[in-house]
C-alpha cells in the first residue's frame, strides 16, 4: 500500500480510503459513507499497444527477476516489446515504474503527428529513389542503417515509410490507382487460409513430408521451390525457381506453359549448375508437373510434392512471387515478356539486399556458391 500511494503521489492515509472506503461522522450526528473508489478499466488505443494492467504485469514480474523472454512469455507479448517497454519508459530513477511508463508512453503517442519524410527531404529523396527501384519498406529501413550508421536523423521505421504510403496526401510516389508497394495496394490486407485437398498425380511421386530436411533448415544449399505465376484466364504463365539457402531467384520463359515446355525449361535452366546446386525441387501439384519423373531423371533433382492447396509449404518462393507481381501484374498477359526481360527482372530481384540474409544480395551468396563447386555440368 505505501509504495503505491508513492507512486501516484498521496498519503497512506489517502490511499487506504480509496481502496476500502471510509465512513464520515457529521457534527449533526449522521454518517456518510464512502464507497471505495471502482477501479479503472481503460481499453488500450489497439491490442498492439501495452495496456497499464500489462505494465502492471511487467513491473511484478521484473521486480522478481524474470527478463523479457518469461515475461513475453506470461504476457503473450513478443520478448522484444518488453525488451522495449523497459528500455524506453524507464524512469529517472533506473526502476521501471507502470504509471509512469503508461503516462509517458501515451503522451509519445499524441496525434497527430507530422510525417518524418515530410520533414526531412534528404531522407524523403532517399526513400523515394529506393522505392522507384521496387525496394520495399522494410529494405529500406535496414539499408539506412548501413549508409548512415552515425546519423538517427537518416532512420525510418518500417512502418513509418508504410504510413507514409498509406496516409492520403502523403504525396509519396502515389498517384491516382497506384501505390508504389510490390502488391500494388494502399492498405493493409489480413491472409486467409486455405483449405486442403487430395493428391493429383497418380504416379509415384515424393511428398514434402519424404524429405530429409525440415522447412525451417536451410543448411545445405541446392534445394529449389518452384511455382508457376500464370495471366488472365491462366493462358499465359512465367515460371520461378527459387534457392532456399540463398533466396536465388531464377525464371522460366514458357510462351506455352505445357508439362514438356517446363520440363524443357527446368533442364535448361538447370543445365550450368553443378550437382551440388540442384539437389531437390519442391512443387505444389499443379498438371504442370505431370513430367515430374522426366525433370527428376535429366536434372538429377529430386522432385517434391507440397500439400495439395497449401502454399506456404513453398514459403520461399511464395514470397517470391509476391514480388514479381510488382513487374508482372495481375491480370496481365505474361506472353509479352521475352527471356530477356526476365532475365533482367531477375538479375535485379537477386540484387536486391534481403533481411533474412543479414542484408546481403542473394547473387553474392550464389554466386559465392558457384565458385566453391566446379564439377561437371549437365550434358
């Protein structure tokens, strides 16, 4: 009790009342009676942002010794935000006092808020130039890092350059039906799930689950996801090749996206790289595939199948398709496109610095590949 009437500033006295209630004589000899105060129940802002009761929460618990993990842990809270919570809303005096930090934490929080591009033309010409060359926000964020490491005035939070976008007015790179996102939107979209089916294929074919790795280990390089990104009414389609281990993007030219013009395509492609580098291909079960046996046979791949309609087996490559559609929109006939003119798209995906590779370019580390293997190629 007398370290929480300290903390909001009263007596002891005081906040005994508050909490139990009191009665009052009058001189006229009745009594008043008053009821202990009703605690607050304040809704946070969003689910995002740290309720006081949570920082009630954190101010226990780190009193006790736990750190962010096994507080993020009874919490539900990411170890990193408690990590934050605590760095940031320190008080003067080194401890971390809830009250306070919920007090200082909402007024950071005022709007509104003027844009930091908008105040900073430096750094909105940098953000702008990246974004011309289909950068995304979170590459951008972590380049400047890297170009200015010694001036916060050149840092901009991820989401700060997705607000920006987002915000009507902003004026950035956006005009009328545009947006200068990969995924061609000006607001946020929730993912849906999908639902399973049944195998496709009634030959012998390898499923996801025969593999000797597991989605999460990219050890070992030479292991490949694949997917077709297909126009309207799927006439016309592009094939994509993407190295797990490096994220080393390749792209297929199918003017007829026929199951011999793919396995055409994915020999050729496969044609330079040393065993060592086409270990495996995994594919969802598309009749594209129907020559799986042929592919597995002239490549020396082993051919995989995912889950019937489950995508995200193929993360790598989901993700990879999801920012071709900058250069390949939807709705689009793919037919147009040359070999030339993926063969440029891809050399400026595989230039592109990615985060999952500590910000790194995957043609560094193909490449890097390449040299450290020499046996013979394909016939």
């Amino acid at each position: 009790m007398a370290a929480a009437a300290r903390e909001v500033g009263v007596s002891r006295s005081a906040a005994n009342i508050w909490k139990n209630g009191t009665t009052v004589r009058r001189k006229d000899g009745t009594v008043k009676i008053v009821p202990p105060l009703e605690p607050l129940s304040l809704r946070p802002l969003s689910p995002r942002f740290l309720s006081e009761q949570e920082r009630i929460q954190i101010a226990d618990l780190a009193s006790r010794g736990a750190g962010p993990t096994e507080i993020g842990k009874q919490l539900g809270r990411s170890p990193s935000t408690i990590s934050r919570e605590l760095r940031r809303n320190e008080h003067g005096s080194g401890q971390y006092r809830p009250f306070h930090a919920h007090s200082i934490a909402a007024t950071r929080r005022r709007r509104p808020k003027p844009l930091k591009l908008s105040l900073n033309p430096q750094l909105r010409s940098y953000v702008t130039a990246r974004l011309k060359e289909r950068w995304s926000p979170q590459q951008i964020s972590r380049a400047l890092r890297g170009v200015h490491p010694d001036d916060p005035a050149m840092r901009i939070a991820t989401g700060s350059i997705y607000l920006a976008i987002y915000r009507p007015g902003s004026g950035l790179l956006r005009k009328p039906d545009t947006s200068p996102l990969r995924t061609g939107r000006d607001h946020r979209r929730a993912h849906t799930r999908m639902i399973r089916a049944g195998r496709r294929f009634a030959q012998p074919m390898l499923s996801i689950h025969d593999r000797d790795f597991g989605p999460a280990d990219r050890s070992v390089a030479g292991h490949w996801e694949g997917d077709l990104i297909l126009g309207p009414h799927n006439r016309s389609a592009i094939g994509t090749l993407v190295e797990r281990q490096t994220r080393y993007v390749k792209l297929l030219h199918l003017p007829a996206h026929t199951s011999a013009g793919l396995h055409e395509a994915v020999v050729r492609s496969f044609g330079h790289l040393p065993p060592g580098l086409r270990r495996s291909i995994t594919w969802d079960q598309g009749t594209e595939m129907a020559k799986h046996l042929d592919i597995a046979n002239d490549t020396g791949a082993k051919v995989y199948f995912c889950d019937a309609a489950s995508p995200w087996q193929r993360g790598s490559n989901e993700n990879t398709n999801g920012l071709l559609r900058q250069y390949f929109p939807k709705s689009t006939n793919l037919a147009v496109h040359s070999p030339g003119d993926l063969a440029r798209v891809a050399h400026e995906l595989n230039r592109r610095p990615r985060m999952t590779l500590g910000d790194r370019a995957p043609e560094d580390l193909f490449d890097r590949l390449l040299l450290s293997q020499n046996p013979p190629p394909l016939r």
